[in-house]
C-alpha cells in the first residue's frame, strides 16, 4: 500500500541547488561490516552456486530420461579430480548455506535471536568446520585414492 | 613548591602524529572525488572531529563538513571512519589503528555534494514518510496521557535516535536500492508502533508493509554495529516484521 505517500526517490539526488553538475555517491573504501555483513554476503554467493549447480544437476540427471547410457558417460565424465575437488566446494556451500539459514530463521523469529546473531555465527562456524573436515578427508582419499 | 611544577608533567597528555586521508570532492573543480593526506599532532584526548578541525582551522580551510553540537548529540558528523560509520565527534583517536593513515569518507548512499557533506533530503523524506509523530482520534485529555514503565520500556531503545543517518548508509540493500526506507525511518516508526498512547500503529505498519518498507531488510547488522546511540537496530527492525506478520503490536 502506498497510495497517497509521497516519497521522493532516493536516487537520483534533488537537484534544488541550481548547479548543473550531478553529484553521486562515490565508492570509496570497502564497507567493513561484521560478522551480519559477511554472513550475509556468504549467504548470497553460497544460494547462487548451489542454483547454478542445482541447474545443471536437474539437466544431468534429466538425461536419464532421454537415455540411460547417455546419463551414465555424462556421470563417468565426472569422475576426474578436478570435479572431486569441485564436489568438496559445493557441500561446503550447501553445510554453511543450510546453518546460517537455520540462524536466519532465528534471527527472524526468536525474540532474542537478533542480540545472540553473533554467537550463533560463530556456532555456524564451528559445525561448519566440524563437518568439514572429516568430510574433506574422507571425500579427497576417495578421489585420489581411487 | 617542587610539587607545583611537577602537576602539568603529571597531568601531560600524551601527544602523537596522526595521519588522516580524507575523501575529498569539490563539485567545482573535481570530476571524481579523491584522497588527501594530513598529518597533523594530536593528543590523547582529541576525536576525530578535532583532528578534521585542526585540518580545517589551520592547514586547509577548504575542508567542509557538517558537525554541530560536537558532542553526540545533533547527530550532524556522521561519516565513515575507517571504513565504518562512526560520529567523528565520538570516535577517539587513541582507540584508532594510528600507525596506518585513518580513513575519513562521506556516508554511502547518499549523494556527496561537497567533502564530507552528503544530501540528507532522501534520508529525511523516508523519515517523514513513515508518520513519525503522535496519532490519536477523539478528545485530548485534559491531562498527561498516562503509560505504565512497562508499556515505556517496550520502545525506550528507539527513542535515543538522533537521526545521524549512520544506519541508513551503512545498509547494503540502501546503498543498492534508494528507493527502501532504510533503518532509521523503521526506528522512527518503531518508536510510535509501541507506543501504548499512539493510535496510528496500523497506518505505519501498512506503509512499512510496503515492498520497499521492512521486508527489504536481510539482517546484516550493519545498522546495529553502526548506531553511536547503541541502539539495536535489526532488533527494532526484526519487532516491526513480527508484528506485521503476527498482526498484533
């Protein structure tokens, strides 16, 4: 609902100065937020590489449907290290995506979650790397160990 | 009479060299803003904004920025100093990293005009659009109108807002998206959403219910880290959503 409210935009800036020159908001420095602003912004690039690889796992996975054995060379191409690798990357994403999301969820719905987003950042980390890690181990004597 | 003489030595202020680079823009001469060094000597006690005073007073009076009160309160020198934003005013220069130069930028978001000095016209028009005063039907009383402690407290953090804009421009959606609210217009709504003696709740909640109001918010935290009055903001921010989702204030 907005009828009736009158808001002037953000941007562009008024102009009520006279002057023909467009003043603009420069970049500067980086912005050094905390633990919320980093989250967020790994939040962000974790949900867009899980869609694109979500996107080409419905495409791949598909394929079983056009013909098995086309499915079955596409899935043997992926056997090679460099996808091993790629692998160990996207369950890092979907772990930390999936328990700062469990923390988002709190922050929006538990009274206290805003004042306690800190800490449970922190917890995020730590079930991340605890996951992590032997996951990487297990997942990498795999790849290279044949 | 030794012990006079010794009193100041006792008392002395620690003195230091202190670079600042500022973030310099005359929309006279310069097509793009750009960084200039001061190394001015300052001592232990001094702020941020008695650095860029000095800088000011005594090397480039050229220099332009806003500041008022000087002590907290006008909410006039809200800038980023490295790299956060800060009140130049509240920010003492023992407790900055002083063997780097200390960054001073203009707030993001807003457009620079000149400096340090930004044009606040969008901040306040967000701030204006939310209602940000006493809505009540029927008669006035002919006395105070009465509230509990508690029903009080329920909004007493958004009430020490001095409208820096140090949230609002520390909000990565605001810098992005001019056309949300930013924080500081939801804080301003908040003081009056819980406020047991205002009636104008509903009004305000639909108007932040507004695409750009507080669903724009993604809990950053920025705003929160930011505020030199300490107030929490997500959490004032997290309180008009449930509300809005719950229907009940």
């Amino acid at each position: 609902m907005s009828g009736g409210r009158a808001r002037t935009p953000g941007r562009p800036p008024s102009q009520s100065e006279g002057s023909t020159f467009v003043p603009k908001a420069p970049a500067g420095t980086l912005y050094r937020g905390r633990e919320g602003m980093w989250s967020w912004v790994a939040h962000r690039v974790t949900g867009i590489g899980i869609f694109f690889f979500l996107f080409a796992h419905i495409l791949d996975t598909a394929l079983v449907r056009v013909s098995p054995e086309a499915y079955n060379e596409v899935i043997d191409t992926y056997k090679n290290p460099i996808v091993g690798l790629l692998e160990v990357g996207l369950v890092a994403a979907v772990v930390f995506h999936a328990f700062n999301g469990l923390r988002i969820v709190l922050v929006d719905f538990w009274s206290k979650g805003p004042r306690y987003q800190k800490h449970m950042f922190a917890t995020v980390l730590v079930l991340w790397v605890v996951l992590m890690v032997p996951f990487t181990i297990r997942h990498l004597s795999h790849v290279f160990g044949g | 009479m030794t012990a006079v003489a010794e009193a100041p030595v006792a008392g002395a202020i620690p003195s230091f060299q202190v670079t600042l680079r500022l973030r310099r823009f005359n929309p006279e001469t310069d097509t793009e803003p750009r960084w200039e060094d001061h190394t001015v000597t300052m001592h232990g006690t001094d702020r941020v904004l008695d650095a860029l005073h000095k800088i000011k007073w005594e090397i480039d009076g050229s220099l332009t920025f806003r500041r008022s009160c000087a002590h907290g309160i006008c909410g006039s020198d809200a800038m980023r100093i490295n790299g956060r934003n800060r009140l130049a005013c509240k920010t003492l220069l023992k407790d900055l990293e002083l063997h780097k130069p200390i960054t001073v930028e203009p707030i993001k978001g807003l457009a620079v005009l000149k400096d340090l000095v930004v044009d606040m016209d969008p901040f306040f028009e967000a701030y204006k659009s939310v209602l940000p005063f006493l809505i009540t039907s029927g008669n006035e009383p002919s006395r105070e109108r009465r509230q509990s402690p508690e029903d009080r407290a329920r909004y007493d953090d958004t009430t020490k807002c001095i409208m820096c804009a140090a949230c609002t421009t520390s909000c990565p959606v605001y810098w992005s998206d001019g056309q949300y609210f930013g924080p500081q217009a939801i804080v301003g709504a908040h003081r009056f959403i819980f406020d047991s003696r205002d009636e104008g709740a509903e009004q305000r909640l639909e108007i932040l219910n507004d695409r750009d109001g507080v669903w724009r918010c993604r809990t950053t935290f920025n705003c929160t880290d930011a505020c030199p009055r300490g107030i929490e903001v997500t959490k004032a921010i997290q309180e008009v959503k449930r509300a809005l989702l719950f229907r009940r204030v």
